[in-house]
C-alpha cells in the first residue's frame, strides 16, 4: 500500500440557471493514513433545491393557512371563535358554525391528535396545506393539543374527552374509536361531508378530484391491500369479503349518515372494540338481494344494499409496505396521494422514521442542522450476497430466492459496516445518515414465504426499510434523533445553507500505513480531527469504514459493543416445522391459545462477525453465527388478526399470549 496519498479538493460551483462547473484543486501535503478532499456531491446525492418560503423565510404553508384562517374569521359568525387560545378560557367546542365556516363545497378534512401526537399532526397539516387543502378540521384531545393546532392556524375543537391524556398501549388506542365515531357522526348531522384521516396518514395530493369522478358513492375507502388490481390508479376491482376497510383515509359523505350513526352507537355501548373492525363489518353487511356491481366493478353495494362504496387505490393511497418497502407507485409510474404508516415496524419511531425517509414529516429546523455535522459512508454490497443463485428459467418458483441464512448473511455484512462507520460518527460527535439496506427476505407479522402475504414484491429489497432490520424504538435509545439521521436525510430541501454550500462536505478513505494490518487509534483520530475535517459539516467515508474494535481502546469498545448490540431488531418468521423441536412443536400444536398463528423470530446480531460476543439476547457466541428460530415468539399478537376476530365477535380482547424459549436456545 502506498505510503502517503494526496489530497484533492474538489469544488463544486452552481451558475445561475442550472449549469454546474467543477474545479479540482490537487495538492501537495501527504497523509500517511489516508485521504481527504472537498467532495462533489454525485447527482444521486445532491440535495433538491431549498424548499420554498416567504420573505421571512416562514414556510409557504404556514402563510397560506394563516391567510385561510383570516378569511375564515371575517365570515364567521358569533358561534365561531377565531381568537387565540387563552389559559383559562372556555375552548372551542364542535358546532355547526365551526364545521360550515371551514368546510369547502361541504367538505372537510377531519383528523383527531393529542400532544403527544402533534408532530405527525402537524406533517399531516403541512402536507395538506402544500396541497392547497385548507379545509382542515382538527379535533384536540387535550388542551395543549389545542394550543399547538392555534399556532398552527388550524380550525380546531377540543374533544369531550378529559380523561385522555395520551393514547398509548391498546385500551387507550380503543377508547379512541368510541369518541372519534361520535364526533363523526355529528359532523355528518350537520350535512358536510367528511374525509376522515388519521394523523400519521399523510395526504400528499389534493384527493378530492379522485372522489368528485364518483358522486354516488357514499363511501370511498382505502383498504389493508398489499397489491393492486388495477395498474393505473383507478379503484380497485375487489371482493369486499377478501379484505379489511381502513378507516384510516376515507370519504365519507352525508348519505352514509345512518352507517356512521350506527357505528357510533355500537361503540358507546362497546367502547373496548375496535372501531376499524365494526365499520368493515357493518358496510360489508350483505344486502337481502344480491346487487351487482357498477362502475365496471369499481363500486359495490354495502351496508345492506343502501348504499355504494369503492375502494381507493393501493397504488396511490398507500401503506407504508406498499410505498416504502415494495414501491409499489415508482414502479408504476404514478404519483402517491398519501402515505400512510401501517405495515411497520417500530411503533412510533419507526412511523416517523418512515415520513422522514419520503421528506414529509415536519421536524423543527434544528433537527436539520445537528451541531456536530453529520457522517455518511456508502455500503460494499457484494453481488454474491444479493444475488446468492443463479438466475434459472426452470426454476419452479420466484420465491423463495434467499435462505433465511441467505438473508441473514446479505443483512449483517451491512451491519458490520454500520457498526463501525456510527464508531467514528460518535467518537467526533457526528450523527450517522443511515444507508439504504438490502434485504433478501421481507418481515412481516407472522410466517410467510419471502414477502409480505398478499404483496407482489420482487426479492431483494433495494431499499429495504431501517425498521425491518433496526429496532428504533426499543434499542435506540433513547431515541434515533439522538444518533441517526434517515437515509433521504441530505436530498431533504429542509436541509440549511451550511449544510448545502460547496464548502459544506469532505470526502475521507481512512486507511492502513503500509505495513500496518488495521488502523491505530491514532491515525483515525488525526484524520477526523483535521482543520478540514472539523470545518466539514457533512463527512463522507470512501470505503469501508474501519473495525471499530482496531483503533477504540478495549473499555470504549466494551461500552460502544453493550450500547449498540441491543440496536438490532429481528426477522419474522421462519416456518415452524422448520423450527422448532419436536417437543415444542406439539406444544404448539396442543395449545388452547386463541387464533394458533405462532410465529418465530431470528433476532439480527451487529456482531456477528466478532468472535466471541454477547448477543442481545445474553447468549455468548463462540463459533460461527448461525441462524436461531424461536428466540421470541407467540401464538397470537394482541393486535393482530386473532385480536381483531375477538372483537368482531363481540368479545372482549385477550391478554398477550405467553412467550415461550424454545428448547435448547
């Protein structure tokens, strides 16, 4: 290896209009453990061009509603409160007044959030604003909440619903549906028509020229679809007792008002079901002649033959599998209407790991402008790892084309690299911009056999989401704000000018002097800690990054391996017959536990390839990894499918299943 390396700087210059000049500086110092330049950002790389905003620098939404919210107040009426939220006063209520003063062509987009939830409730406002929807309706769960929708210039009411505080775990989350289907229904007596979202659905486009093509529905809905029917953005051709509603993004409109009505009553008197799982009951309910379908099959009769509903399109109205895992819109060339966070992993973490991934969610400007600058490396993928066989025309099926240890092998020589390149962003207290992962195999609740039952994802996943291999809510900690930043984080137009301009980026190859067989400590710390190198607020590897383990002393390292390891998350699910020991296995089967899904988990080891080393499970490794099922698993999840039958049925929802350790592990 060569002794010394030069050092290039590469300038990148913009010319107004959108002609790009580039000017290479060579000079002459030498660097006995590596290289360093000013980098070029490739074209894949290169952030979009700074979001759009007023004189003030204030956001073109923030403006908009402001000034919607202005018009709305000179036409109000006296029932109508438009001034400031004050401590004390009597808050805004739900009333007719309110609804008519927001609602345009007797439509309102309706979405309910406590404080816990105002960022994605305030994404989800931002997203609609840019949209130029501005006939927004936010119901408060708390006063906070109500104050934060305020600022925002939203119309908002607080919810009859005091003892909320934050909806957390699932009790909370089904108390939820009791209040949101009331206020729903309300909403409708008042003859606007309603679409109804969640907060962590983001609308992306303007939706309502989709629903004006189909007056006569009463009901247009998105649905639990992992595939598409139709290619190019129509309703979906479906048969309503193969899937799940979504009450998730819906139109519903004043002619479903006897639905709706029902629905609310069924959940006062029901308030621990789920309320997702009644609507679809109810507007499945089967007419008592049988009604064919209309539109060529895009709308279909419901709700006992009263009234029509549709189906809105998976390939535009998106999950979050469908848009971020499958991507599904790119593939098919069209443009999402909304993204909306189910099929993840993570709980909350991972919802708003998945919104920043698509740059739609609304952080504040400091979470794009870390002290300490940022490090990012791009990973060595080698094809015999993501194409493991041959491609054969005889082979009887596309799936599975990887082993689970296959998979395994593809994912932890990414986290290997991971391991070590977040080693030397916390040593000189960068954050680490995640790469995109590959993955061989998809994750999903329960067994499958290489994707998500149900999708027609093709294998491998290119751009294989964080939380299907990362555990962001439980090993992060204490949050991924705190370490990391999404892969999209530097072609985010939220990005500011010091982290944009020419200067702002420094290509470095951390490398062995010659002779030497790892890098010391001190080589790596002379190349991070360089004038350029500290100036730099984005630091870019070339290659991979160093063994953490050759150049951390062996107490950093031992503290650095504890706090990482738990960082991993795990892989669902290998097939139980393939799993489990003959004796575990027939106590599976025996078992009296509801819905009988087991399933078994594979935990991703970040150390894998160091022996020996503790995994996160406690278990010390002292050959070769290997794949271990039945680490974690449990015959029914609790707000999984066997749950949701529980509560059609009118029962109440079941503890968690026992979690067993298989035998031997």
């Amino acid at each position: 290896m060569r002794t010394s390396l030069a050092i290039a700087l590469v300038a990148l210059s913009t010319i107004v209009g959108a002609s790009l000049t580039l000017l290479l500086l060579a000079a002459g110092a030498q660097n006995p453990y590596g290289t360093v330049r000013k980098a070029q950002l490739p074209d894949a790389a290169k952030p979009a061009e700074a979001a759009p905003g007023t004189a003030s620098g204030e956001p073109l939404w923030r403006e908009r509603l402001r000034l919607t919210r202005a018009a709305r107040c000179a036409r109000a009426t006296p029932a109508v409160a438009c001034e400031r939220v004050q401590p004390g006063a009597a808050a805004q209520g739900l009333t007719a007044a309110l609804v008519h003063s927001v609602a345009e062509d007797r439509i309102v987009f309706v979405a309910f959030a406590n404080a816990h939830y105002a960022d994605f409730a305030t994404s989800w406002v931002a997203n609609l604003a840019r949209a130029n929807c501005t006939n927004l309706l936010l119901g408060a769960m708390d006063g906070p909440a109500l104050a934060i929708f305020d600022q925002l210039d939203v119309a908002s009411f607080l919810m009859a619903a005091p003892t909320f505080k934050r909806v957390s775990g699932q009790s909370e989350y089904l108390k939820l549906g009791t209040f949101k289907t009331a206020l729903i229904s309300q909403i409708l007596e008042f003859g606007v028509s309603v679409i109804l979202s969640d907060v962590d659905n983001i609308i992306l486009r303007d939706p309502r020229p989709i629903f004006a093509r189909f007056p006569e529905a009463s009901i247009l809905s998105t649905a639990d679809l992992l595939s598409a029917t139709r290619t190019d953005g129509r309703l979906e051709l479906v048969k309503p007792n193969e899937l799940m509603l979504n009450v998730g993004l819906m139109l519903l409109r004043a002619s479903s008002i006897e639905l709706v009505r029902e629905w609310a009553q069924h959940m006062v008197a029901h308030p621990t079901h789920w309320d997702q799982a009644i609507f679809d009951t109810m507007a499945k309910r089967r007419a008592p002649h049988p009604m064919p379908p209309t539109r060529g099959g895009q709308l279909w009769a419901c709700y006992g033959g009263k009234l029509l509903c549709g189906v809105l399109p998976v390939s535009t109205f998106c999950s979050g599998q469908v848009m971020n895992a499958e991507g599904l819109p790119r593939k098919l060339g069209l443009s999402p209407f909304a993204l909306h966070t189910t099929f993840i992993n993570s709980m909350d973490e991972g919802k708003r790991h998945r919104l920043r991934e698509a740059k739609v969610f609304e952080d504040p400007p400091s979470y794009y402008d870390p002290p300490g600058g940022v490090l990012t490396y791009q990973p060595d993928v080698p094809a015999r790892l993501y194409s493991p066989r041959k491609f054969s025309l005889t082979r009887p099926s596309p799936l599975p084309q990887f082993s689970v240890a296959e998979h395994f092998a593809l994912v932890h020589h990414q986290l290997r690299q991971l391991r070590n390149a977040f080693a030397l962003a916390n040593t000189t207290g960068r954050l680490l911009v995640l790469p995109q992962l590959v993955c061989g195999l998809d994750r999903f609740f329960y067994r499958h056999d290489g994707v998500s039952p149900g999708s027609s994802m093709s294998l491998p996943i290119w751009n294989c989401p964080a939380d299907h291999v990362l555990a962001l809510q439980l090993g992060v900690k204490p949050s991924p704000e705190r370490w990391l930043r999404e892969s999209s984080f530097l072609s985010n137009p939220r990005l500011p000018p010091s982290m944009r301009t020419k200067d702002a980026t420094l290509e470095l190859a951390i490398e062995p002097a010659e002779g030497e067989a790892a890098t010391s400590r001190q080589a790596v710390l002379a190349l991070l800690t360089s004038p350029l190198a500290q100036h730099a607020r984005v630091l870019r590897l070339v290659g991979e990054p160093p063994e953490a383990e050759s150049w951390m002393g062996a107490a950093e390292y031992s503290r650095f391996e504890a706090g990482v390891r738990n960082w991993a998350d795990f892989w669902c699910c290998s097939e139980l017959e393939k799993s489990l020991s003959a004796e575990m296995l027939a106590r599976v089967r025996g078992s009296t536990e509801l819905g009988l899904k087991a399933k078994t988990h594979v935990y991703y080891d970040l150390f894998a390839d160091k022996l020996p080393h503790t995994d996160k499970a406690g278990r010390v490794w002292r050959e070769a990894w290997r794949p271990i099922p039945g680490e974690k698993w449990n015959l029914t999840d609790s707000m999984n499918e066997p749950w949701r039958s529980r509560v059609v049925l009118g029962h109440e929802p079941v503890k968690p299943a026992r979690k067993f350790m298989a035998d031997g592990i």
